[in-house]
DNA sequence: GCCAACGTTGGC
DNA sequence: GCCAACGTTGGC
C-alpha cells in the first residue's frame, strides 16, 4: 500500500464534488503530464491512500483523504473527439494517459493550508514543497502520519 | 492578474 | 540530443 497525493482544483472538481458523488465515488482523470502518468500507471493500486489537495482556489491546501478503489484504466477523455483533452496520439489499443476511480474517506472539517505544511520540519522534503507542477506525488509514510496529527490537533 | 518555475515542443 | 521558445501550473 502506498501513499500519494492527488492535486485538484476545487473550482473544477474539488472534494465536495467527491463528497456529492454517487457512492462518494469519481474518476480521477483528465491527468496529462507524464510523470503524474507513470505514478498514475505503474504505482498507484487499489487501496492505496490518498491526500486531495486544493490548488488555485482561495483555501490552497490539503482538503481530505481518499482511497483508490480501482486498477489504473485508459482515460476515456483521450478518446473523445469533443473533449478539450483528446489526444489525436492516443488509440484505444494504445492509450497514452490513464486515471483510477477514488473514494472519499475523509473530509476535513478545515482544509489543512499549504503554509502549515510549509512550517513542519518533518515536511519539509516533501514532493509538493520540492517539486511544482506535479498532480500526482507520492508521499512518505511519515509524512503521512505527520500530515494526520496536524489534522487531528 | 502577475510572474516564477517548470514541462513540452520543435528546429537544427 | 541540444536548447530556445512557448505554454501551463500554481502561489500570491
């Protein structure tokens, strides 16, 4: 089991759109960077645990935790046409991009603000203060930890 | 809305 | 395979 945070823009689809979903289940998908792709392909399994993390918005930070609750498949928006996202390189025997479906697990009662996280030691080597520009990171297992304890304090 | 940082594209 | 130009991400 591994643990990952996923970014997303709330003003687009954020965890109260998880939240209102049938089963409290989405598809995670529209993901068209290769790195976040490999994670999303080769790594990311079901049961793995999830960070939701608001970006652009108002309120930037960690809004709830998730659970992958599918095998990786090809993204259907590859395929369509009419979507912003399809990509003429992409054929159904080859997709190039892919998503999983995630549950929501938990909803935070307030969103835990990136300038917390900023101010951890312990997090301080994490992907989301190392690296921009990347919607699907894994995160350390003490990391984790040290992310629930701020939540739960 | 600004702008820095970074990924992607494409000419050579 | 280098690298400049360009586009996008994402915090502020």
């Amino acid at each position: 089991m591994h643990y990952w945070l996923f970014k997303t823009e709330p003003d687009v689809f954020g965890i109260d759109d998880l939240a209102a979903a049938p089963g409290q289940t989405a598809r995670w998908d529209e993901i068209r960077n290769f790195q976040a792709r490999n994670f999303l392909r080769d790594r990311v399994r079901p049961g793995d645990q999830v960070l939701i993390y608001h970006s652009s918005c108002r309120q930037v930070g960690v809004a709830g935790i998730a659970e992958v609750v599918s095998e990786p498949y090809a993204d259907p928006s590859q395929f369509d046409p009419d979507h912003p996202l399809f990509d003429t390189k992409a054929a159904p025997g080859a997709p190039r991009w892919y998503c999983v479906d995630v549950r929501l697990s938990q909803r935070f009662a307030r969103v835990l603000p990136l300038k917390a996280l900023k101010q951890v030691p312990e997090l301080s080597e994490m992907v989301l203060l190392r690296q921009g520009r990347l919607s699907v990171q894994p995160v350390r297992a003490e990391e984790w930890h040290c992310i629930q304890g701020l939540v739960a304090s």
